[in-house]
C-alpha cells in the first residue's frame, strides 16, 4: 500500500451505478439473462465513445440492478473498493429512477437496503456513508418533481442532499427549480452538475436558479475570469474529477486540466472519481495524477479534505468524528 493510498479521503461525487465494478454487471447480466454484451470491450471493461454513450452505456448496465438486494450487494461492493484506496467518508449519487422507477414505496423499500449497507461498510471497512438523490436532467423536469419527492419523503439520517446529473445540455435548470425548492425545504444539502459540457453561463444558471452551494465538475467556470472571482468569494464549492473529464475527452491530458488553476484562484475544490470503472481510476490514481501534473503532495492533500469535510452534506456529529479521524492520520 502506498503513502497515497493511506492518505485519508473524502470523496463527494460519486455515482453508484457508475461505480459498479464491470464484473458486477456482468454478472447480475449472466444471472438474470440479459445479453449486456455490446455495453462490454473485448478486456471487459466497459465501452463508450463520448459522452451520449456514455450516457446511454451507464443506462443499459442500470438494467440489471432490478432489486434491493442488487443495490445493498453493489453498496457493498463499492465501498469495499474506496475504502481500499483510504477514503472515509463518501457521499454517492443515489436515482431513484433506477431504484423503482421513481415510485416512491419502492423507493423506500431500495433505500433501506442501501442504508443496511451502508452501516455493514461502516461496521467492516470503517467507511461512512451519506446519499444524494439525484434526478437525472435528460428525463425532464417533471420526472424531477417525482425525485424531489421521493427525497423530501426520505430526507434526513442517510438521505442528506439532492443533485441533479445527466445530459448539461438538455432543458434548463430553471426548470428544476421546483424539485431543488422542494429538496431545500426538506433540510437537503444542494449540488447539480454544471460547467461539464457545458460553459460558464451553465454555472452561472444552476447558482441563480438551482441555489446550490456545490457545482459537479464546474471546470468549464475557468473560462471566464469573473465567474471565477465569483466563485472564490462566495465560496462555491466544486467537486472536481480531473480523471473523468480527461477520460470523456474534456481536457486531453492532466497537465490542460484547469483543477490547480481554479485552486490557485481561491476556489473551494475537492477530488472525486465520479464512476471510476467507467473512467479507469480510482481516488488512488487520481492523487497521484495531481502529484504528477500539478505537484501537488501532503499538505495539498491534507486541505483538499478539509474543503471536503467543511462542504459535507452531514450533521455535525458525523463532521466531527470525521475531523478526529482525520486528525488522526
Ligand atoms: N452521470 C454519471 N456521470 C455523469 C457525468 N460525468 N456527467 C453527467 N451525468 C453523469
Ligand atoms: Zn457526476
């Protein structure tokens, strides 16, 4: 195990069914008979081209998680593997689009397993576990409201933000406004992807209209100085994946990526995988590629993970036993 490996980690974006291991799918695929072959390469990873591939590749391998006991197993799973790359605390991108279609009893019944989970990990691997339901931007906004409402019944405990994920390029985030209003109401912390495909005015929107005090990705802010001011000022926090963007063809390579440029600026930046298998890394090879392109070494780290902890979306007894371990190594 490596000096990077046990650096103590706070990951706050990371999607659970992108997280799945391909084996996983493969798997639950070969149990349930369903051909997944063409969502797989000739290695067994799995294969996209671009970004709406991507998308549509994500889907398909969502297909075979049909049961709470499929979401409870992959909760397990997950966090094995982030425990294993030192992180100890995570917040991950829960749908309930693909947890019962958006019904809300079934909802209940998918959450309660991957709560079950959750305290399993926390028990065996010493990983704490928090959820962000998200609605997912491409299936519009009055499947949104559905999602909202299935948060705002489930809010508190576990359940501790809302987010929004999918195609930036598709509607508006005013037209989320409603859902994220609703989230707000129920206590639920606010994050929606922004600033990934699309540009600064994208940031700017889900700020304005969206009210949420962290952005996904956010990197495209970059391109406009004063957004960035912004930013910094007010203390936006972005949940940069420098692997992910690089691997969607965002940037092409670390060293254009613009995380140290944004970090140098002031802004409020945290690391995450987003869905590691997807994007072949872990938290691991991510710190390592910062130690690689941007210098980045301990005491970089050690504040990455206070940013993190500050912008947790958890109540403040997990805040501080989360500090004392940090504390701690
Ligand atoms: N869902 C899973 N990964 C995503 C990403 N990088 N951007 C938008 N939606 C996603
Ligand atoms: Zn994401």
């Amino acid at each position: 195990m490596t000096e990077l490996t046990r650096q103590p980690k706070l990951e706050l974006h990371l999607h659970l069914e992108g997280a799945a291991p391909p084996a996983f799918i493969r798997d639950m695929a070969r149990k349930k008979s369903v051909d997944l072959s063409r969502i797989f390469e000739a290695q067994g990873n799995y294969a996209y081209r671009d970004f709406p591939d991507f998308l549509r590749v994500y889907e398909a391998a969502c297909t075979v998680l049909t049961t709470p006991q499929d979401f409870h197993d992959l909760v397990l799973a997950v966090l094995e593997q982030s425990a294993a790359h030192g992180v100890i605390y995570s917040e991950t991108f829960l749908s309930p689009d693909f947890c019962g279609g958006g019904d809300l009893l079934a909802w209940r019944d998918y959450l309660s397993a991957m709560d079950a989970a959750a305290e399993q990990a926390k028990a065996r691997f010493g990983i704490t576990l928090r959820g962000c339901v998200t609605c997912i931007r491409h299936f519009g906004p009055e499947n949104a409201r559905q999602i909202a409402l299935c948060a705002q019944e489930t809010a508190g405990g576990f359940i501790t933000g809302f987010g929004i994920a999918g195609d930036e390029s598709q509607f508006h985030p005013q037209d989320f406004a409603y859902a994220f209003d609703a989230a707000r109401e129920a206590g639920l912390g606010l994050t929606a992807h922004a600033g990934e495909w699309g540009g600064p005015d994208s940031v700017r929107a889900a700020l304005e209209h969206l009210g949420v005090s962290r952005i996904g990705h956010g990197v495209r802010a970059i391109e406009d100085s004063t957004l960035v001011d912004y930013l910094a000022r007010a203390g936006v926090v972005l949940e940069v994946c420098p692997g992910s963007n690089v691997a969607l063809g965002l940037y092409p390579d670390w060293t254009s990526h613009p995380v140290n440029k944004l970090r140098r600026a002031g802004v409020a930046v945290t690391i995450s995988t987003d869905d590691p298998p997807f994007f072949h890394t872990t938290m691991t090879q991510e710190y390592q590629r910062l130690t690689q392109a941007f210098d980045w070494g301990e005491n970089d780290f050690a504040a990455i993970a206070q940013t993190a902890l500050a912008a947790a979306f958890c109540d403040a007894d997990t805040r501080a036993e989360i500090a004392k371990t940090l504390e701690a190594t």
